[in-house]
DNA sequence: TTTTGAGTTGTTCGA
DNA sequence: GTCGAACAACTCAAA
C-alpha cells in the first residue's frame, strides 16, 4: 500500500471512467488529500475530428457526466467540466485551484499515452504530480506475460494465465468515502454545471429513442437484467434476432459500470454447476484485455497488419463495393441489415461484425482499415483495441487470427444464426413477404414468387453486388500471393 | 535447444 | 442429409 503521502489539495480528472463508486483515482485522492476536486474536459483534440456534429458518444458522457455530477455532489462536491484542450485545460485547471496533484485512471491508447506525457510534463513544470492508476481492467500492461516474460499473441494461453492470476484482490472494488462533505466544492466560477450538447457544438441524437440509457444508471440497469441472463448467454450470444448479450460495451468503454464488479460477479458464478454463461462473458472481458495488452505492446497494429506479411496484401479497394457495403446495399439481407443497424442504432451485434468484416475484407476485398475506420466512426461502443483486434482477426492479419482460408459465407451464417429471418424483417422490411427459407437469398427465388411477393429483385432490393463464390477464390488469391513463395527478403524482415 | 500439442467464432467437397 | 477431410502448413507457449 502507497503511505499516505498527506497531501494538500488533489484534483481527480475523470476521462473513460465517468462513475462515482469503485474508482481507483477517486478512491486514492481522498485517501491522499484533505480537499479533492474533480474534473472532465471535452477534448477538442478528439471532438474537433468527429466526423459528425451528431455523435452518439458526446451526447452518451454528457448524460453521463450530469449523473456523475449529481453524485459528486451528494458528497459535498461538483464537477468542473472543460471544453477545450486537455494539455492545456488540466494544468490551468490545476493551476487555479492550487492542487499540490491531479489523479487519473490510466488509459493505454496511443493518443491517450501521448496526451498524458504532455499533461505530466506541463503540471511537472508547475511542480504539480500527476499520478495514474489501474482501472479500467483487471490485469494491464505487461502483468499478464508468458514464463520467458514476453507478452502472449494466442489468446488461449493469455486467458488460462489471466484465470490462474486472478486474486480477490484483484476484483475488490476501490473504496470511496462516501460521507457528505468528502468532496470539496471548487470556487463557483469554475463549477458551471455540465454544458448543453450546443453549447459544445454537437446536436442532440435521440439516444433515448434506442434505448440507450447514459450514466451509472444506465449501466446498472443493464447489468441487472443481464444477469437474469447470463446462464442463457452462451446458447443465444450468436443469435442477432435474440436479447443474448449484455449490451455493457459502450458503459466498459466510458466506465458507467466498473469491470472489477463485472468480472468478479461472471467469475463467481462460473465456478457454479452448469455456468457455461457466465463462464463464456467472463472469456469475453478477457478478451477485452487481451486486446488492450496487444494494442499496449504492439502500438502500430493501429496502422499496420500485425502479421506484418499481410501488409502487402494488394487489396483492390474499389469504392463503390466499399459506398455499398457502408449503406447497406450489398444484396445480401444479413450483411444489409447488420450496417442499417449500426447506421441507425450506432451498435451492431458481435456475430454480424465478424460477418460484415468478412465480407468487406473477403467478398469485397476491401482493405480491413477502411471497414475498421468506419466502424470506429460509427458504433457507440467503439474501442480502439478491440476494434483492431476484432478487424484483424477478421481479415487473417492479426494476432491468433481465423486462418486465411476460413471465409464466412453470408448465406449460411444468415441460415445457421437468423434461420427465421427475425432480425433480417427488422432491418429491412422491404423483404419482409419473404419467408424464413427465401428470406436469406433473395436473388435465388424465382422471378415468378419474386413478382408475386412483391420483392423483386433488382427493383425493391439490390442484386448481390459480388458472387461469393467467386470472391471467396479471389480472396484466397489475394492471401496466396503474399504467403508463397516467400521473398528470402521479405521473410527476414519477418523477424 | 528441441519437441510437442494446440489454436474463438468456417466452408466446401466428395463419399 | 450427414460426415470427415482438406484448406496449408504456421506459430505460439510450455515442457
């Protein structure tokens, strides 16, 4: 344990982990400092590069920082909220209310990193601490490492490694002190409550009208019910039409939920007879810090193939497969639907991920970064390491990757995990006549229903865009000839 | 150092 | 309709 290093003032500066219980930061400040602020910046270094004024996630933290703020202040405090830049905003911050440190939970994306070696360097200069801490998962860094101390690149041995770790104490949640005067109230120019969605230049996106419910709340909420859930979770998880998951990714991603709390219910009850559910979530968050410890030590999967030979993959990058694939007209229901879903909703299910990106990858023989780009502008939930893993693993250039030869054909996994067509009718009723068998190949029904069902082809649908079979040949192709032969060159790079 | 077992999520072909 | 093999040999991690 840190002796208490009895601090004066301290300054909590919230970023992905917008919750007011089981934070490490929080928890540390108030045992360190006799006053503790708290403070969030919108960034403009992130939000000046959104691509839309309408952004799912702005408006989720908004929402999310009001409950925080109403938390804070049950204990005496309030939170600042900034719109400008962090490297800037947290040392003037810093500076204005005198704190001797500002605590954070660490944050391993690049961008992330680089930001906090400016914010450091610029409160060092006005011998301000700036002290980070583990929060955001169980195991970080370089804490999880094969018995030659190198990090792992196949998930399984990770997970079994992560499992035989995994202590109370590692799941025990960070006490905060919850009397009522704990927090200090910042002076009141500062604390002017959380701006309107306008007032930081974003419109609102009706995340109420998904069901998307922001905060600590929401995260709750969802939590709760999934638990009624959790012993069916591995039976129905593949089945889009079906409620199997948890929904938690986008609370993991802004800290409305705290993971030791997650992980530590999943884990008890997978010691349980019969717990295949919660045993299979629990493999999922391990996978979530699989990806994080990947992306940590290997920071340029971000732009490259981490199979570094699949960086010469002579993708054809055709752009209007690639418009097609994006607005959901590619003439094939499962693969349509799956991106009207994340273009309405800003979600989409784990299963039809994988189908969407194997189809851009090896239907449309697209390069994975531009699907991998779009989903990042897209989804709610997004994640840089999990989306790179997800992408990679998709298209056979990453770590632990599918092979390259195990193509998802987008008519049998639409059979095999939508058989009644449920969740293709959701998304595109314009096929709904169709019945469970149809339903999933249109272009394969005989003019003749076609016209009598009023779906034809080619008139209230797309054609397929591409022939699967004979894209699934090209893409074997494509993965061939950066295999063998092998330049001698090229294989020594390798190393 | 060498050997060995194993590896999230599949598809297609031919018997 | 069902089943096993091939896809293509590869790399990781542990013993």
């Amino acid at each position: 344990m840190r002796p208490s290093s009895a601090l004066n003032r301290a300054l909590v500066w919230f970023r992905r982990d917008l919750r007011d219980f089981d934070h490490a930061a929080l928890s540390h400040a108030l045992r360190d400092a006799r006053e503790v602020f708290c403070v969030f910046v919108f960034d403009r270094e992130i939000l000046d590069t959104l691509p839309s004024r309408a952004d799912r996630r702005v408006e989720f933290i908004r929402e999310s920082l009001v409950e925080l703020d109403h938390g804070l202040a049950k204990r005496g405090g309030a939170l600042i909220v900034r719109h400008g830049f962090a490297r800037d905003e947290i040392p003037g911050v810093a500076a204005e209310l005198l704190v001797d440190a500002v605590y954070a939970n660490r944050d391993y994306e690049p961008q992330a990193l680089a930001r906090d070696t400016a914010v450091g360097r610029a409160l060092a200069g006005q011998g301000v601490d700036f002290r980070t801490f583990k929060d955001q998962v169980i195991f970080e860094r370089d804490e999880i490492l094969t018995r030659q101390g190198t990090p792992f690149g196949v998930f399984t041995p990770y997970k079994r490694t992560w499992l035989s770790a995994l202590t109370p104490g590692h799941l025990a949640p960070h006490a905060i002190d919850d009397r009522p005067r704990a927090l200090a109230k910042p002076p009141a120019p500062l604390a002017r409550g959380v701006p309107a969605l306008d007032a930081l230049g974003f419109k609102p996106t009706k995340l109420g009208d998904l069901g998307v419910v922001a905060g600590m709340s929401g995260g709750a909420a969802l939590f709760a019910s999934f638990k009624r859930r959790i012993d069916r979770y591995r039976g129905l998880r593949d089945y889009p039409a079906r409620k199997g998951p948890s929904y938690l990714s986008v609370h993991l991603r802004f800290g409305t939920v705290s993971i030791r709390q997650l992980a530590a219910y999943a884990h008890q009850r997978s010691l349980l007879p019969n717990a295949e559910g919660a045993a299979t979530w629990l493999s999922e968050l391990v996978w979530r810090e699989f990806y994080a410890q990947i992306l940590w030590h290997h920071p340029r999967v971000t732009e490259h193939a981490f199979l570094s030979q699949y960086d010469e993959l002579a993708f054809p990058n055709d752009r209007r497969l690639f418009a097609a694939w994006c607005e959901g007209r590619t003439g094939y229901p499962i693969v349509d639907a799956a991106m009207r879903q994340i273009n309405t909703t800003g979600y989409m299910h784990n299963r039809l991920r994988m189908i969407t990106a194997s189809f851009l990858v090896k239907d449309l023989l697209v390069d994975w970064r531009w699907g991998e780009r779009y989903f990042a502008d897209a989804l709610i939930d997004y994640d840089l390491a999990s989306n790179n893993g997800g992408w990679q693993w998709a298209a056979s250039t990453g770590c632990d990757a599918q092979p390259y030869f195990r193509i998802f054909n987008p008519v049998t996994q639409s059979e095999r995990f939508d058989p009644d067509g449920k969740f293709i009718r959701r998304y595109l009723p314009e096929l709904a006549s169709l019945d469970d068998r149809e339903i999933h190949a249109p272009w394969q029904v005989p003019i003749a229903i076609q016209q009598a069902k009023g779906v034809v082809v080619g008139r209230d649908y797309p054609s397929p865009i591409v022939d699967h079979a004979v894209q699934r040949a090209a893409a074997l192709a494509l993965f061939r000839a950066v295999r063998s032969p092998a330049p001698p060159d090229a294989r020594a790079a390798r190393r």
